[in-house]
C-alpha cells in the first residue's frame, strides 16, 4: 500500500487540515445538540432515515463516529424509503451501507405514483409525499423496534421553515430539535440542529458520499422554501454571521416582548415599582447585536457526551 505524502503548505496539506478541522467541529456540534437535547440516550436504538442526499449521509456518518466514544452505548440502523422512482438507482444504498458495516432496512413502497396521480401538475408534491413518509417511517419504526427516529434536517432547514411560517403561516415556529411523532408512538430527533448546510456539503464532497438526486421535490421550480434558502444564502454572504445569530435566536425566546397573550400574561402586567430586567427595551442599543461566536475548534473543550464509555 503507497502512502500518499503531504508536503507542508500545499494544497492537499490545507485541504487535509481542513478536512479534520470539519469533522471535529461536526462531532462536536452534533455532540452537542445531543447533550443539549437529551437527544440519545442508554440502550436507545437508533433508526436513521437515509434518502440518498448529503445530509442524511451526513448525520449517519458523524453519529457513527459518535458512536464509539460516546458515553453510553446505543445501537444504529439506517431505513430508506425506496418510493419507486423512475431510474432510482436501487443498489447504491445498500452496497455503500453495507461498505459501513451498517445494519440497515430498506423500505418498499410506490409513494412516487400516488403523489403523481393525487397532486395536479404544476403544484407542490411536497407536503403529501411529506405525509406518507412520515406514516411508512413510524410503521418501520415500530417493526425495527426504533426508540427514536433521526432526521437529517440541519440549522438552515430550521430557519427556512421559521421564516416560511412567519410569512405564510402568520406563525413564530420553526423546527424542534425534538419531539413526539404525530401518532404520539416515537421520539423524533434532529443531532444536525446545530449544524450549517455549507458545512455538511463540503463533508459530502470530502467523503465522497453516493448521492441520490430526487425526482420528486428536487426537480419542481418555484417553491417557497428554495426562495427562502436562496435569502438565506445571499443574507450570510452579505453578513456573514447572520445565520449564526439568527439560529442563536431561536434559543433565547423573549415572550414579553412578542405579542402572544397565552405564551405571556398581558391582562395582568402592573407596575410594581420593581425594575424589571430588560423593561422596555426591545432593540434601541447603538451596537448591532454580534453573532455568537464558536469557538476554535483546537479549543473547544471535550463534550461529557463524547467521552470515551467506561470499559
């Protein structure tokens, strides 16, 4: 076997470098989350739904390197929905899958042509191809024996669906980290929440994942959410940063100073005579707000949850 030999200062160095620097600053963000969220914990078994696109291939990959230095041991196995689309190249997740040493299940059914037949041409496909994943995936769920189910979706997809129910829903939501499935049977999961989608696509293109187009939502021009990460792009290439503070917000939820009166009790609000922190100040400070700042990933102190397990 050759090794390949990386003079200092050459491309291939800086590329190695930043290589590894991404694949700490993935485990450590998704590490993250996990602790933040009690995302996984001891015995879970793990289902990770896997579409052939980089994020999915992502978080499968950084759980697995998660996996062995975690604090408390839990299995994984990886479910893809084969919806029958024309030309879905069929052998491709199994034979990557089975290259990981991945435990896997691959789920058949032809979602492809009840959404063609059922949603008229020219509309969006997503949200009825959306609901009959769901319900195929918590069935699956259910067979595998899942105690929680993980989803790809990353910060961008999160701040994409805020500003989508904030200018078409009239509603200040966006994606949890966690929650309960809609038939109230499973613990869904999101360890990307953390993580930015520029981030996962250089990983995709360092590791050299198989990637799978869609043939459904990839190939309809005009959708709202491909408008707002469009925003969403140029806004942090304006301002880099921006993203980072905007994901920081969904955190640091203020409800005195929105205007919801059953997340907060205006009828009764009285002067007290008491200074109450914050008071009226809702954004007058001369200094725009600094996004919050991660820190270098050489410094970042190890994670609890990413402490090898006792022997």
């Amino acid at each position: 076997m050759v090794s390949t030999v990386r003079i200092p200062g050459s491309p291939e160095a800086r590329e190695h470098r930043e290589t590894l620097k991404r694949e700490k600053r993935l485990c450590r963000l998704v590490g993250q989350a996990i602790a933040d969220y009690r995302m996984i914990e001891a015995g879970d078994r793990v289902m990770v739904c896997i579409s052939g696109g980089k994020d999915s291939y992502g978080l499968l990959d950084i759980l697995l390197r998660l996996q062995s230095r975690a604090p408390v041991a839990f299995e994984l196995i990886a479910v893809n929905l084969d919806q029958k689309q024309p030309g879905f190249p069929a052998d491709v997740l199994p034979n990557y899958l089975r290259q990981r040493g991945m435990r896997f299940h691959i789920e058949t059914q032809d979602t492809y042509s009840i959404v063609k037949a059922k949603v008229p041409e020219g509309k969006t496909m997503c949200s009825l191809c959306s609901r009959l994943r769901r319900g195929i995936l918590y069935r699956v769920a259910n067979q595998l024996g899942a105690t929680k189910i993980a989803l790809g979706h990353h910060r961008d997809d999160m701040l994409q669906t805020l500003l989508l129910n904030l200018f078409f829903g009239g509603k200040l939501k966006a994606m949890p980290p966690k929650l309960v499935s809609d038939n109230g049977e499973h613990v869904v999961i999101r360890p990307l929440a953390y993580v930015a989608e520029a981030d996962l696509a250089q990983w995709a293109k360092a590791q050299a994942f198989p990637i799978i187009p869609c043939t459904l939502c990839g190939n309809q021009d005009n959708l709202q959410r491909q408008h707002v990460g469009h925003m969403l792009r140029e806004w942090e290439k304006r301002h880099p940063g921006r993203l980072q503070t905007m994901a920081t917000a969904l955190q640091n939820v203020v409800p005195s100073h929105l205007m919801d009166s059953d997340a907060f009790d205006f009828a009764n609000v009285r002067a007290t005579g008491v200074p109450v922190p914050e008071g009226d100040h809702a954004f007058d400070t001369d200094a725009p707000i600094q996004p919050t700042a991660e820190p270098p990933v050489e410094d970042a102190q190890p994670l609890h949850w990413l402490a090898p397990r006792p022997s």
